[in-house]
C-alpha cells in the first residue's frame, strides 16, 4: 500500500492535525496582513496630505473675511463678519473704489498708488489699547487688505473689539482703528494697501 493511502495512527493523525492547522493559520494570517496593508494604502490615498504645502486654513477654499466701515455717526465699525470664496473675496470699481457694501457715508478717490508690505506686531505693553483709551488709533488712508499669516490679535474700531486669527482677512476702508496683541509672540500679517 502506499504511505499517503495507509491509515494514519493516533500519533500520525495529531502531527498531520497540526501542520494542517498550521499551514492553514498561515495563509490565514498572509490574507490578513495583505487586507490590512490594502486598507492601510487605501486609506492613506484618500487621506489629505499632511505637508500639501497649503495652509489649513485656506485648504477647504473658503476664508473668514471682515470688512470694516464707518457709519452715520461717523464711528469706525465691523459692517460684515462672514465666511467667502477665496476666489471672490472682495471687490472694488470706479464706482465703489471701497468696494460694494453700502456702508459709504462718503466719496472717495483713489489715486492709484498701492503699497504692499508685511508688519510685525509684538505683544502689547501697558497701557494695552481699548475702546476706552484708544491708545494707537488711526485712520487709514484709503483701502486695505490685510491678511493675518499668524498667531491671534484683536482689531479695534471705535464700537466694538473683534478677534482675528491666522488666516482670517480684513477689508480696512478709511476706518479709525487699532491693534491689541494679547498673546506672548509676535504676530504677522501681509497688507496691501491702495490709497486715496
């Protein structure tokens, strides 16, 4: 009789048992280890990169845009606070060289002459600016944008304190204002301004 047709005894059938078990556990484990090494590559293609090289701030293709006005009264004021396209965020014309929200009590001329520039505002000193001593508050001097590249700071106007973080963008137009930089670091912001 051949060796692989005779009856296994006791012993024989738990050692074949075994290496059945075995090789079965193998494959078993192989097939598990292959699902989860194409799950693992599965999911790391669908997730964002964490280096994309854009901010996270402008990846969902939205930014916080504030615009600041005067009013009737002649005070200095946040006219809108809102979420925009990051490719419509603001726009200005011959008509509405402030751009078009409503808030204008006055007409201006622009005369074409920009200027872009960075600034760097430490943290604040004693006496802090606020509403009360308006310590740093000027005007600008026509239109401009500026877009906070970092940290956290707080934007005066003569009614109200807002809070700006990094990625948020500011329409400043013509409006007294200050800057108060509570935290313990610099902050930074990239301006262009367009003056009258």
């Amino acid at each position: 009789m051949p060796k692989d047709q005779r009856p296994l005894d006791d012993k024989s059938r738990s050692v074949h048992s075994r290496r059945r078990w075995l090789k079965r556990s193998a494959v078993a484990t192989a097939s598990a280890g292959a699902i989860s090494i194409c799950g693992l590559l599965s999911t790391a293609a669908q997730a964002p990169q964490a280096d994309s090289g854009v901010p996270p701030w402008l990846a969902n293709g939205r930014i916080r845009r504030l615009v600041t006005g005067i009013n009737v009264q002649g005070k200095s004021f946040v006219v809108s606070d809102e979420s925009v396209h990051t490719n419509d965020v603001w726009d200005t014309s011959l008509e509405h060289p402030l751009g078009s929200a409503e808030e204008q009590p006055r007409t201006v001329q622009l005369n074409g002459k920009t200027k872009l520039f960075f600034s760097v505002l430490q943290p604040s000193k004693d006496p802090k600016p606020n509403l009360t001593n308006r310590v740093g508050f000027r005007p600008t001097q026509g239109i401009a944008y500026c877009l906070l590249l970092s940290g956290e700071i707080q934007l005066l106007v003569d009614t109200q304190e807002v809070t700006l973080k990094a990625g948020d963008i500011l329409v400043e137009r013509m409006a007294a204002h200050s800057w108060r930089n509570d935290g313990t670091v610099p902050v930074s912001m990239l301006i262009v301004r367009l003056e009258v």
